[in-house]
C-alpha cells in the first residue's frame, strides 16, 4: 500500500492488492500516507493455500480491478 501511495504521490499510477483480510490495514495505511480516500484492488483471501487453477481466477479478478481503478482517474 506505501509503496502504491508514494508511486502515486510522485505521479505514476499504481494499484495496490491487498487480500480480504487485510482490508482495514490497508485502510489505515492510506489514511496515515495522506490519501484516506485511495482505492484499491481486494483479492479473496487466502493466497497462499489457492490451487493455480484459483490464483488464475484470483488474478483475473484483480485485473480487472485494477483496469477500472487506472482508468477512473
């Protein structure tokens, strides 16, 4: 989330990922960078245990988030 901030902050477009669980987190890191309304992509949680065929759809699901996120602004 920082790093998507600061990307932003310096002019280059970003999305961060965050997963479901961290949702709140992520919130509060954008609220502390200065950017409390910054939007990002969600990916269901958990990672680390999904089947490749899952991570695909995981992965395309984000895509698309991420689409609509960049060409929002």
């Amino acid at each position: 989330m920082h790093d998507a901030i600061s990307l932003e902050k310096a002019g280059i477009p970003a999305v961060a990922v965050i997963t479901s669980e961290f949702v709140d987190s992520a919130k509060i890191m954008a609220k502390w960078c200065g950017i409390s309304e910054y939007a990002f992509a969600i990916v269901g949680h958990p990672i680390s245990s999904a089947s490749d065929a899952e991570l695909e759809e995981k992965a395309r699901e984000v895509l698309v988030q991420s689409e609509q996120l960049l060409f929002q602004r």
